[in-house]
C-alpha cells in the first residue's frame, strides 16, 4: 500500500510505501503513524493512493494518425500529462490533474478523471497542430 501523508503545518506532502519515506526525512516511515510518535499536530491526513484504478474503457492516444499509447487509469494520467503534453497550463489541464489525482485519492470517480483527461488531451493536440501551423507558415514566410 501506498499513503499520501499532509502534514498539518507549512511541510510538503510526501508518499509512504511499505515502510520506506520517500521524502528526503529518514525519520519518517509508516511504521512510526501507528504508534505514540505519531502526533496530530504534525500530520493532519492520511490518504490511502489507488494506483491500480483502471478506468472502464482506455484512452488511446498517439500523434499523426497513429495510435502510440494506451492511458488505462488515473495514475497512467497524471504520468502521460507531466511527461508527454506540450501544454501544462490552462483550466482544462489543471482541471484534469486534480481529477486525476483525486481518484488516485479515492475522492472522486475515476470516470469523472477520464472525461476530464480526455478534454485535456484534445485541448493539447490541437495547441500542437496550431502550433505545428504557425511554425510551417512562418517557415514559408522567412524563406520566400
């Protein structure tokens, strides 16, 4: 199992992974949260992360007409926007990761993140293509 721990004060949030911090804080383990070390006042939640979440259909994705990839869920998501979209800003971007992260979280349903990744994507792939346009037309104006 995997958790996502918050802390109550101003630290960042870090996974915890059979016992094993990945947080840079070799005091912090799993173990610690079920005895009297663990005070209140240092972590406020205690979020169990799904990653195994699957979505009912997959999201096929790819570029020039062909497909390169398949997104199976909500962690797939949030590892495909962070390393293949070329837009990582906007509403609709911003929208689908938080869905995507809360159905990691368990907070939200998982196809409510798969329409919002899917609106997302499109929203990405035609920022490309119009980028892609206006590189071409530039390039053919700077050449004649």
């Amino acid at each position: 199992m995997t958790f996502l721990l918050l802390p109550s004060q101003n630290r960042s949030p870090f996974l915890v992974k059979s016992g094993i911090s990945y947080d840079e804080d070799p005091g912090i383990c799993l173990s610690e949260y079920s005895n009297k070390r663990c005070r209140s006042d240092f972590v406020s939640v205690i979020v169990e992360l799904q990653f195994s979440t699957r979505w009912t259909r997959p999201v096929h994705v790819g570029d020039d007409h062909r497909i390169t990839g398949v997104v199976v869920g909500p962690s797939d998501a949030l590892r495909f926007m962070s390393t293949r979209f070329s837009f990582r800003r906007g509403t609709s971007f911003l929208l689908a990761q938080r869905a995507c992260c809360e159905a990691v979280a368990g907070k939200t349903d998982p196809e409510h993140a798969r329409r919002l990744f899917m609106s997302a994507y499109a929203e990405d792939c035609v920022r490309r293509c119009l980028l892609a346009e206006a590189d071409a037309t530039l390039t053919e104006t700077t050449s004649n």
